[in-house]
C-alpha cells in the first residue's frame, strides 16, 4: 500500500510542476492544484508507521520544468586577460579656441639684419620757428701803432713812441714807451727802423727779457730800413718795448717829416680760459 501511495503522490507532484511551470494560470486550475495537494497530504503515511520495504525513488520528469529547481549560485569567476585596443575612431569635431597662454620668456636678441636700399627723398619739412635772438658776441680788442717823432734815443731804455697811430684801447703808454696786456692771449709785434748817420742795433723785450734782436750796418751817405716781427705770447700784466742795446755807436735809429720809424702790435685772438 505505501508503495501505491508514493506512485499517487508522485503522479500529484507531477502534475503540480506541469501546473505551475505551464500557462494555465485561471483560478479554476488553482483551485485544482490547491485540492490536489490537500489529498496528497492526507494520503501519506503518519510518523508511527514503519515501512521495511525500501522506498521506491522516482525521478521527476525531464522536460516539465527543467529549470525550476535550481541550485545555490557560485562563486564569481576570476576576470579574463584584456582584450587588444580598438581601432581608432574618427576624427572628432574642431572645438572651440582656448584661452591665451602665458607670455613666454623674451628670447635672445637677433643678428642685425643686411642694411636695406636707402629711400628716395622725402619732401622738405616746413620751416620751424625763428629762434630768439642770442646774446653779443664780445669781441676782445688790443692794438696800437705809434711812431718816432725825434731821433734822440738813449741806449739801454725804452724807445718811446710819442707820434700815435692807433691806441684806442690805451693799452700802449707814450710816455714809457711800453706795450701793456690786459688781455691774455696771442699778440704780434713788429717794427721799422729808418736807419741814418749810425749803425743800429735794437732789440725787441718781454718782461725784462730780450726776445728778438735787429742789426743794421749804415752805408755813407745812404738812408737805410730795418725790422723785424714776432708772435707772442701774453699773460694779463706782461710788458713789451723796443730799446737800442750796446753803446752810443750803435744808436743810428731815425725819424724826420719824410723817415719814419714805427711800432706796431695787436691781438690775435684771446685766451678763454
């Protein structure tokens, strides 16, 4: 009899599975199944009862429900190796311009380029304001030019020159016969001598000190010239003067209303410093 128990409770089971893994899903089959399974219940032996006869074991059907009873899910899988890089894809859109960078460094400066063709002429400029009137140039003055008016001389002294010239700036003085600076610079002397009755010996003095000397023999009976000429150099405060050297015997200078004897100097330029 348990034999025959188990077949009807295994025929039950397997109409159940075909029930609930099929389509028919209406509260009629439900209800069919739900009495089914009451009888089933009903039908298997209690707790007390021992059966000695081994229990048949029936497999479920193939093909009614294959999946329904599954088993406990496994343990993830260990990842795969990578796989090769795709091709590349197309080129994308153009997009938009990006903010300015930074300034760089300045860089080292360049060789000097070739020197280009020169230009044609430019048209002339339009005149500029006429400026403001500068200040005088002073223009610095020396000079005289005087003469003998007497052939007396004294040797070893000053000859002087009373018959005046030119002595506007009265830097020569008549009645010593010398030529005083007041303007440093570059000067230049000269003189002629008529020459009568005696030989002539002169010599031109700065500061004491004799720079330039004139000999002139006298022929008989003969009117003759000497001179003589000079650059100096003058501090503010020199003097310069002609005199006859030597004795009496060389004292031929002379000068009437036709012979003159002069005395001359001026200022070549001054010293700015």
């Amino acid at each position: 009899m348990s034999t025959r128990l188990l077949r009807l409770g295994h025929l039950l089971l397997t109409s159940i599975l075909t029930e609930v893994c099929g389509s028919d899903s209406t509260p009629e089959g439900l209800r069919m199944l739900l009495l089914g399974a009451v009888l089933l219940l009903l039908a298997l032996p209690s707790h007390g009862q021992e059966n000695s006869e081994a229990p048949e074991v029936l497999p479920i059907p193939k093909g009614a429900c294959a999946g329904w009873m599954a088993g406990i899910p496994g343990h993830p899988g260990h990842n795969g190796t990578p796989g090769r890089d795709g091709r590349d894809g197309s080129p994308g859109e153009k997009g938009e311009k990006g903010d300015p960078g930074f300034a760089g460094p300045k860089g080292d400066t360049g060789e000097t380029g070739v020197t280009g063709v020169e230009g044609p002429r430019g048209f002339p400029g339009i005149p500029g304001r006429k400026g403001e009137p500068g200040e005088s140039a002073y223009v610095y003055r020396s000079a005289f030019s005087v003469g003998l008016e007497t052939r007396v001389t004294i040797p070893n002294v000053p000859i002087r020159f009373t018959k005046i010239f030119y002595n506007q700036q009265s830097h020569y003085d008549g009645t010593t016969g010398k030529f005083y600076c007041n303007i440093p610079g570059l000067y230049y002397f000269s003189y002629h001598i008529t020459v009568y009755l005696k030989d002539v010996k002169v010599s031109l003095y700065k500061k004491d000190k004799a720079v330039l000397f004139t000999y002139d023999q006298f022929q008989d009976k003969n009117v003759d010239q000497a001179s003589g000429s000079v650059l100096l150099y003058l501090e503010k405060g020199d003097q310069v003067w002609l005199q006859v050297y030597g004795d009496g015997e060389n004292n031929g200078v002379y000068a009437d209303n036709v012979h003159d004897s002069t005395f001359t100097g001026f200022l070549l330029y001054h010293d700015i410093e």
